[in-house]
C-alpha cells in the first residue's frame, strides 16, 4: 500500500509541475538552465524587451536544404507542434508568426503551404509534419469508433508529392488522426499525432529503437510568446507575500478520480492528493523559493527524489486569484484559450 502510495505522490508531482514544462529564463537574464524530464534543455534564442543583448540571427533554411538533412537519416519525418486553437477565425499562419516569429522567420518555406494542405477544422492541436522523402506517398485519415463500436479510419488528404502538411486534431471534430507515409523506396509508417506526457511531440521509433521523427517544435519561443501576454494583460510577478500561508488547487480533477492542491508555508510547498470525496491521503513537502529577476518571477521548486530541482516562471492575476505558470505544452487538463494552452492553480483560501 505504501508502494502504490508513493507512486501516486510521484504521478501527481507529474501532473502538477512537470506538466506545466521547463523554465524558460530570457537571454538578458543571465546564462542560467534548466533541463525538461524527458528532453535536453532547449537553448532560448528571444530576447525579451529590455534585453540589452545583440538581436540575435536567425539561418534561413529551405525546403530542399531541410529535406537533404534528414532524407538519409533514421528520422523519416520532421514534425512540429504548434500550440492549440479554440478560434476559428485565427489564420495558422498568423498564429504562428505571432507566437514563433524565429521559427517561421528559419523555416520561411512553411509560407508557401496551399490551403488544400491545411488539414481539420482549424481547430485543436495544430502540427506541421515534413516528410523526409519529397516523393513520398502522404495519407492523413481521421480515426476513431463508431455508433456500433467499430473502428473507422477516413481518408481526408493524400497526396503523392510528400508535401509538408499541417494538421488540426484532438478536438470535437476530429479526436484523432493518423498521418501513413509510403516512401519512394516501399518503407511505409503510420503515425498517430499527439503529445507525450510531458507535453512533447509523441516520438516514434524503428526496430532497433531510433527516433523516426526530428521534433522541430518551437518550444521555448512559444513559451515566452504566453509569458509575456499574461504579463499584457495584468498578471503580475509573484513574490514571498502572495505565496506565503495560501492555499491553491488545480483546476480540473485528474485519472482516478483524484485531485490535489498546494498549500505554502515559509519553506515549503505542501503538495496533497485527495479523493474527489474530498479524503486527504500522502503528501510531499518540498522546500521552494520565490524571486523577481528583472521583473520575471521564478518559483523553485526541490522535489527531491521525486524529480529533483524545477523552477517555473509565474504570474498572479492582480486579485491573488490564479496563480499561473508559464508552460511550453502540455497533455490533460490544460486550461484551453483563444491564444493557447495556460496552467493555472485557484486560490482556495
């Protein structure tokens, strides 16, 4: 019992803070890393406002330079997860440019995307996927069960150009869909679009466990990108004295009918899982600290040997309500906006 507890405690750890990423520290704030669970640190390359840095440059790469980088490599696709959209009206190219201006200003080629290759509803999670084999057979289908429980795949693109495509799914409308690529040479892979437990684009392997996918994901620039909107629109840096001897909880339950929330003394954030009946069960105490450098809030958090030393960047809304934390992107129970995904705990107390 005391197993499956512990392990439970690490699963909530999982949910609560891994889940909302790695910090991201603006190039002028100094030359300090962290490292993401399941991924190497993704060095920023944004500068914010006040930086006093040199702009950085940004190499250009173009669509054939791109494919000839990976076509002979195990990675057979090239895959980038691009935020998730509520508003049918945002145009994805917009979007991005908004969120990722690097990103698009190195892979400008993604401009010359016809329409016709903007696949879903133009909402949900949005993926750009390149194939690695320009003369690839390309199908994208929606997948899923229907009325009698059987499962049903239908086609909604395919082309035999090996085209770069992008993708609307995991929504209302299209749950789930699967890109099938059939290279000129007859190796054929399916792969279905989503994201891993930690919010990275979900990897697929070979036999003898290559990654068949190059993540090209703009991870830490989107991650700014929603730091710096919260900061428009009023959220303000988080000190000691709006942590000190609150309560917050998270904003959805979680699998097994739990759910948790984080209770902050001088020292240490006391992190609880309950029952949806509202039982208290383990607990982890973890010691934190809170400081503003140059108007950014970074909260540190030492999990011990249940994931070591994060630290996030946060906000608080100028009531003392929600308490947000900056996330690149992130599976489950994501507070889904009009301009992406936001982790929030509410006050309880």
């Amino acid at each position: 019992m005391k197993t499956f507890r512990l392990f439970a405690v690490f699963m909530i750890i999982c949910c609560i803070f891994s889940l909302v990423g790695c910090e991201y520290i603006p190039s002028d704030i100094g030359e300090q890393e962290t490292e993401s669970p399941s991924k190497q640190h993704i060095e920023s390359t944004v500068d914010t406002e006040t930086s006093t840095q040199p702009e950085e440059t940004v190499e250009v790469v173009s669509y054939d330079e791109f494919t000839s980088q990976i076509e002979n490599s195990p990675q057979r696709m090239a895959v980038a997860y691009l935020g998730y959209f509520s508003n049918l009206n945002i145009d994805p190219f917009d979007y991005m440019e908004d969120r990722a201006p690097l990103f698009c200003e190195k892979y400008a080629f993604l401009s010359t995307i016809p329409v016709s290759n903007i696949i879903g509803s133009y909402s949900g999670e949005l993926y750009l996927i390149i194939p690695a084999d320009k003369d690839a057979d390309v199908t994208v289908s929606y997948t899923g069960v229907n009325e009698d429980g059987e499962d049903i795949s239908r086609p909604l693109y395919e082309s035999v150009l090996g085209e770069p495509v992008m993708v609307f799914c995991n929504n209302d409308v299209t749950p789930e869909m699967q890109v099938k690529i059939e290279e000129s040479n007859g190796n054929t892979f399916v792969w279905s679009l989503g994201l891993d437990k930690n919010g990275y684009v979900d990897m697929m392997f070979d036999d003898e466990s290559q990654e068949m996918i190059l993540d090209i994901s703009p991870y830490s620039e989107t991650l700014l990108s929603d730091y710096k909107r919260m900061a428009a629109d009023g959220y303000i840096p988080v000190t000691d004295e709006y942590l000190l001897y609150t309560t917050w909880r998270a904003d959805e339950y979680f699998p097994d009918s739990l759910y948790y929330k984080v209770y902050f003394d001088k020292t240490t954030a006391n992190i609880y899982w309950m029952t949806a009946d509202g039982e208290e069960h383990e607990y982890i105490g973890a010691p934190y600290e809170v400081k503003v450098v140059d108007g950014v809030s970074v909260l540190t958090l030492d999990l011990g040997e249940f994931g070591g030393i994060h630290k996030y960047n946060v906000l608080i809304d100028p009531d003392y309500y929600m308490l947000y934390f900056a996330v690149d992107t992130s599976a489950g129970d994501i507070v889904h906006t009009d301009e992406g995904q936001y982790r929030f705990l509410f006050r309880e107390d």
